[in-house]
C-alpha cells in the first residue's frame, strides 16, 4: 500500500477482559477503527473482526493481514 492511502496501522495492547496484541487498522480522515486482528496472550491464536459495512479493497486487506505477520 502507498503511504497516501488513507489508512495507517495501529498497535495496541489489551488487558483486562482480553490479554493480549491487536494490530489495527484505521482510517486516517476520521480515526475510525476499521478492521483488527487480535492475538490472545494466553493462546497464541489469532482472531479477524471488521468494524464498518463497506466495502474495503482487496489490496488493502492484503496489505493488512501481511502487515500483521511482519508485526504481532
């Protein structure tokens, strides 16, 4: 993805209810959370939500779910 695509990427911890990493993917204009995938502290398992209802290009969630593997 370009720098100027209108999204960056947000790690963030949790504690609490769920331990655990979580890669997020915002969008730039309005800060909206758009898509995250969590890594459960205790399991190592790995979980995909999506935030909004439209559509999102291909190439971005490609880019996202690469840019998990580089950095959870």
């Amino acid at each position: 993805m370009s720098v100027d695509s209108g999204y960056h990427l947000v790690l963030a911890s949790s504690v609490g209810e769920r331990d655990g990493m979580a890669l997020e993917l915002t969008r730039d204009v309005d800060g909206e959370r758009v898509a995250e995938v969590f890594e459960d502290g205790d399991t190592g398992l790995r979980s995909f939500a999506v935030f909004v209802f439209e559509p999102l290009p291909l190439e971005l969630l490609r880019w996202f779910i690469e840019s998990v593997d580089e950095r959870l």
